[in-house]
C-alpha cells in the first residue's frame, strides 16, 4: 500500500510517497477503509511549524 509520510518540519517538498504494509485490525480493534480525507489550515500549520 502507499502513503504519504512526513518525515520532517518544512513545505511539500517533505512529502514522500512510500509502501507500506498493508494495515490489520488487532484484537477488539476495527480496520476502515478510507476513500477520501480532508486537511484543514491547523493540519498544515501543525506539520509545517518548528516544535
């Protein structure tokens, strides 16, 4: 599976799209399969602030 990771503090260019492994549901836990997902201004302020 691929995602988008950000590994550190800065602009778009941080973005790297890497494989993953397929993700499995624990004990008592449930696996949804997500389409489509929103980022809102406080995401991209979070991951681009310095601390």
């Amino acid at each position: 599976m691929r995602a988008v990771q950000i590994t550190e503090f800065g602009g778009p260019e941080v973005l790297t799209v890497v494989d993953v492994p397929e993700p499995e549901a624990g004990e008592r836990r449930t696996l949804h399969d997500v389409s489509a997902l929103g980022v809102n201004s406080a995401d991209t302020h979070h991951a681009l602030s310095a601390n």
